[in-house]
C-alpha cells in the first residue's frame, strides 16, 4: 500500500469514528433526557408521514411535510435550546480516558465501609443527607459553587457534616476518588414527570445530577430514613443497608474490570 492510499484510508478511519462518536453521545443524551425522546418520537413521525405522502401521492400532506421539514431545524433550536445546552456542557465535562482516581480493592472497600457507617447512623436518626461520587464526568462546576474540604473519607465527618445545626447540612457532599472534595453543593433538580410527588428536593436533586453526569448518588430521606442510590437518571428507592452496599460496591467497580468480566462470560458462553 502506497503513502497516499494509507493517508486516505486514515481519513475514512477517522471519519468513520468520528461520526460514531457522535452518534453514541447523541443516544447516550437521549436515553437520559424525557424530552429529548419525545422529540426523537416526533421527528420519527414526520419521517414515515413524509415516507407515505412520497409513496401514495398525497399533494397537500407532502406539501405542509416540506414546510415542517425546511423550517424545522430551526424551530427545534429555538425551542429546545436548554436541552441542546445540556447536550454541550456534558461533552464539555466528559474526559474521554476517564479523570476520576482507580481507587484499589482496599481503597474502595474503605470508602465504602466509612460511607455505608455514615449513612447507618443518618438512617437511624433520620437525618437527611446527599453524597454525590463522581466518575469519568467533572462535577468542578459545583465544586467551585461549594465549601472545599479535601478531606479524607471519615464516617464520623459526613455525620457532622450533614448534622442539623451544620450549615453546610442542606446542600450536597462531593467525592472525588477517596477523598471529600467540598460540601454544601448545590445540584439542578430533575424535571422528569415520572417521578413520584412524595420525594423532595433531596430525592429530585440526585436524580437530576445523575441525569446529566454519570456520578453515584447517595440518599437519606430526612422524613423516613429510607436510604437510596441514583445513577443514570434512575433511582434505586428505599434499600436495606445489605442492598445499599452492595450496589455501592458494584457502582465503584472500574470499568476495566467489568469489561473483562462480560468478556470471560461471553467466552464461557462460546465454549
């Protein structure tokens, strides 16, 4: 193969993964945003009404379809321009090679024993608490809104943290790695319609990072004690203390180790 023939078969390379680079950071967006799957659902049917009205002839539906068609785009600007926003911002924080520290078995099984200790205790005075855990995706925008620490994970400083005369109480705890980054931030609140109207702004505020980050976040209801996990937008409600750990413990699992599980699986599965 000559110079030139492999610079232009690396263009097409590139081309190719940069197309779907997008396209995985556009459906990893949609499955996270209810309004952004309605309107996925919308574009879908002008499509097929398009589709029919080319195949069956139908002047007058065809003609309004163009209109929608030509004009649409920028509508859809103008109209979901805090959802297009979000899509950005997310790209802007993500860090393709991951930021967040590999903690080792021994590290995570600490962070998880102070944090499950903590929240023992909080659970059992109906004390309410947030501790957000970040991932691969920067939570620095609230970092920077919220009281610094740089502490090490301590059961008995996440109890006087969120302690009632505390206050820094109200607002979230950050975890970077093994250590707590800043305490008393403030998160956005998911809009989704499904959730139920008993949970409160703590519940919302959790669901609502965990929309647009991949960070776990941890919960004590203040009103009932129930403890939960929210990660992807969706939230693990009212989990026993065995429950609660162990998906902790699942969620901090590098992604390279889970990797090279299902790939040991699907090899098992093969033979």
């Amino acid at each position: 193969m000559t110079f030139d023939a492999m610079v232009i078969f690396a263009k097409k390379l590139l081309d190719v993964l940069l197309v779907w680079l997008v396209i995985y950071y556009a459906l990893k967006s949609l499955r996270k945003n209810v309004k952004m799957v309605l309107l996925f659902k919308g574009i879908l049917i002008i499509l097929i009404l398009k589709i029919i009205s080319d195949l069956l002839d139908l002047v007058t539906i065809g003609y309004l379809l163009d209109y929608v068609i030509m004009w649409g785009p920028l509508a859809l600007i103008i109209i979901f321009q805090p959802e297009i926003r979000n899509v950005l911002e997310q790209l802007g924080r993500s860090q393709l090679l991951g930021r967040h520290k590999v903690l080792t078995v021994d590290e995570r099984e600490k962070v998880v024993y102070e944090i499950v200790q903590a929240v023992e205790y909080l659970k059992r005075s109906r004390i309410g608490a947030l501790i957000v855990i970040e991932r691969d995706i920067s939570l620095n925008e609230y970092i920077e809104k919220s009281k610094k620490l740089y502490a090490d994970i301590s059961s008995d400083l996440l109890i006087s943290i969120f302690f009632p005369n505390n206050p820094l109480h109200d607002g979230g705890v950050i975890i970077q790695g093994d250590k707590i980054t800043s305490a008393g931030a403030v998160f956005p609140t998911s809009d989704d319609l499904k959730i139920s109207k008993r949970l409160g702004t703590r519940h919302r505020a959790a669901l609502g990072i965990s929309e647009i980050s991949d960070c776990i976040s941890l919960i004590v209801s203040e009103e009932t004690g129930r403890i939960s996990i929210a990660t992807d937008g969706e939230l693990n409600y009212n989990l026993t203390l065995d429950e609660f750990k162990l998906l902790l413990l699942e969620e901090l699992r590098p992604k390279k180790a889970i990797e090279l599980e299902e790939e040991e699986e699907m090899e098992h599965e093969d033979n």
